[in-house]
C-alpha cells in the first residue's frame, strides 16, 4: 500500500473529519501512487489516520474515502451507496439527490435520481478510480433502469481528467425524462442541461415562493429551467419577469411553462435572455419596481481565494435588487458558492442594503433540501445558501 506522510501539525483538520488533504501539508509519499489509488495517510509521528485517494496534479493532493478502513473495494462504493439511497428512503423518487460528495462519504460523487434513471458526475481522481464500482452499485438501486455520467464539470481539469458524458448502465430511455416537484413538471434534459440536468436543491425555497406571491410581481433572476418562475405563476403572481443568459435553458423555462399549463396568450409572463447584472440596471434606469425578487446565481466563488471578487459581485446584483422593491417587499437570495461561508454572505447582503437605503430584515435563512446534507467541519463544501429579506415600508 502507498503511504502518504504529513508534516508536523498537519493532521489536525483531518483529526477533526475535514476529508481533503493539501500538497502543501505532505510530507512525504512513499510508493508510487497513480491517479486515484488509495494511499493510507500517516502523521509525521506515524500514527494512521486516513485512507485517502491520491490526485497527483490537484492542489487537493488526496481526498479520504474512510478514517479506520486501511483499503477500499468495489464493496465499498456498494456499501455507502446504498447507505446513502437509504437516507433519501423518504424522498420521492422523481428527483431526488441520491448521493451529496463529502457529505455521504463519497468525495467527487453526486448522483440525482429521476425516476428510473441515475445522473451522476465523478469529478475528483478517486471516483474516476471507481468508476465501474460507483456505476454499479447505483445501477444496483431497486427501480433503477440506466446511469447516465455528466463528468463534463470545469473542476475535473483541476484533477487532470477529461470530460466523459453518455451512457454507464443500461438502455437510453424511451421517452424524455421528467421530473415533478409539488405538482409542476419539469423536463429533465441529462445530455445538455446543467450539472446532472435539474437543480434539486431549491425545492424547498421554490414551494416557500409560491406560498408569498399572490397578487404580486415577481422577477425570477437567473432562472434556468424556470423553477421559481413557475411556482410564482403557480401561487398566482400578478406578473413574472424571469432572466436567464442562456438561450436553451429559457426554452426550456418556457416549455415547461407551457407543459404545466401556466401561460396563455393574454400572458403575464416574460421571458429574457440577457445578462442580469445588465438587466437590473436597465430596470433601475426604467424605474420599474418589483414586489418579490429571487437571486439564483451560479457559483461566483469556486474556493475562498475567489471570495473577494464573488463578494463585490454578490453585493452588486443585491444591492440593486433591493432598490428594485416596492416597499414591504422581499428579496430571496442566494449563494452556492463553496468560497463563501453563510456569515460572510450576510455581511455581504447587509452591505447592499445599507448601500441601497433600505432598512432590511430577515424573515429566514434559507437551506438547501434535505437530501442535500453538509458535512460538519467541511466549511469548503459548496452547498446552498440563503436569505429571505423583507424591506421596511
Ligand atoms: N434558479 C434556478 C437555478 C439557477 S442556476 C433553478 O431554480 O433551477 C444559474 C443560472 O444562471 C443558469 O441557468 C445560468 O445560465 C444563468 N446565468 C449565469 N450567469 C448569468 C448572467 N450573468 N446573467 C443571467 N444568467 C446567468
């Protein structure tokens, strides 16, 4: 077995279950291990603490798979895995995050379940190691029929590997898939839509808007396949303006708006492709007001290193967001960033609201759904953030 040895002091985030190890804190490596084998991870005074898959070329030189077990098998991807479809044993099938990386002890996995078939991303070196374990033991699922691999994400070059997408398991699918959440259907496109095809994570945020916006106007920023433009429509929003700068992801929007019957020709609903941070701009120099405003931008800050410049962005958008609503109304916003933690993110927000004049409150934090869990000790982990304001009257 390769051993990888760390300097003294460096074995401290790992005593306390942090799973990434930095080329900076290692020592030694003895053996010569390749891309994503295990190596057993020492501290300097030989005691073991970690078996941990190797990635010569990330500055994450080796990410732990477990903190007592000394190898790893095919039976342990069928074993976590399996644990980790159990935790969801409550969630409906139809979307569902079977597996969250770190946080079910599967570091570079995530895998979303829609109905009978399995999209999963492998982006660290080790779950490329396992790539045939971790597509078996999802393919082994009751009900699962095909595992389809989205590795097409930025952070595998980081790792140096390739992109890979197609199908793992089974047979492609009759029909196209399709995911339903509160009642609302969604089509699910796993070869080009983003990440593994559908943002699950706001599931729980997309029901709370549709409870606050009766009689309202709402702008859905960065809106995707039109989650949260869908469910204000469906709460009876007076109007819903949605921004998106992708062209095929606001045809998806729209289909799916025509798919669950929400729009008719005398339409309240606007679709645009622009830039947001263009957009709110626009509509500031318009004078155009919003009662509800939802902030869904992707990651601005992949690592704390990036936070700086995330954090002037994130207080850009927001801070016209809030001169954008119409008195008592309420701004939704979040971060997915892994570089922003949730307290900097509301020094940020508490920034734009000062900046824009206006006396703020929150009404909530906002989280992720529950099949998205976080690992403690695991600050890095880029998981969903978020904060419903309301502004004075
Ligand atoms: N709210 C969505 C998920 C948003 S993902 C949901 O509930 O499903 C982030 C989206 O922002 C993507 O669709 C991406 O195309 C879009 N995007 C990224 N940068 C943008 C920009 N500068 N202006 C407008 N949209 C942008």
């Amino acid at each position: 077995m390769h051993k990888l040895i760390l300097k003294p002091g460096r074995e401290k985030s790992l005593k306390r279950r942090h799973p990434w190890i930095f080329s900076g804190g290692i020592a030694k490596v003895e053996g010569k291990p390749q891309l994503g084998d295990s190596v057993e991870v020492y501290s300097a005074d030989d005691a073991f603490l970690a078996v941990a898959a190797y990635s010569p070329e990330s500055q994450i030189r080796a990410r732990v798979w477990d903190w007592t077990m000394r190898s790893i098998d095919a039976g342990f991807f069928e074993q976590r895995i399996a644990h980790a479809a159990a935790a969801r044993n409550g969630f409906d099938v139809s979307g569902v995050r079977l597996v969250h990386g770190e946080s079910d002890g599967l570091p570079g996995v995530v895998a979303d379940r829609f109905g009978d078939t399995v999209v999963v991303q492998l982006l660290s070196a080790g779950a490329e190691r396992w790539r045939g374990a971790i597509a078996d033991a999802l393919a082994a699922l009751p009900g699962v029929q095909r595992v389809i691999e989205r590795s097409d994400a930025d952070v595998r070059q980081l790792e140096g590997l390739p992109p890979q997408s197609g199908l793992l398991r089974g047979s492609a699918a009759q029909g196209p898939l399709t995911v339903t959440e509160h009642g609302l259907q969604y089509g699910v496109d796993t070869e080009h839509g983003h990440k593994t095809g559908f943002y699950l994570d706001q599931r729980d945020n997309r029901l709370l808007l549709r409870g606050m916006v009766k009689d309202k106007i709402v702008l859905d920023c960065f809106c995707y396949a039109g989650g949260f433009a869908l469910n204000a429509l469906a709460g009876g929003a007076s109007a819903v303006t949605a921004i998106d700068s992708s062209g095929p992801a606001l045809a998806a929007a729209q289909a799916n708006a025509a798919r669950n019957k929400l729009v008719s020709d005398d339409s309240n609903m606007e679709w645009i492709e622009a830039d947001v941070f263009q957009s709110l701009r626009k509509f500031r120099d318009e004078g155009r007001k919003f009662d509800v405003i939802v902030l869904d931008p992707p990651k601005f800050a992949p690592t704390a290193a990036h936070a700086e410049k995330a954090a002037r962005a994130y207080k850009d958008i927001n801070l016209i967001g809030f001169k954008l609503l119409n008195p008592g109304g309420a701004l939704m916003t979040y971060s997915c960033s892994g570089g922003v933690s949730p307290d900097l993110f509301q020094k940020i927000i508490a920034g734009a609201a000062l900046d824009a004049g206006v006396d703020a409150r929150i009404e909530r934090w906002l989280h992720a759904a529950a099949d998205h869990p976080v690992a403690l000790n695991f600050p890095e982990g880029e998981y969903l953030k978020g904060l419903l304001l309301r502004v004075g009257v």
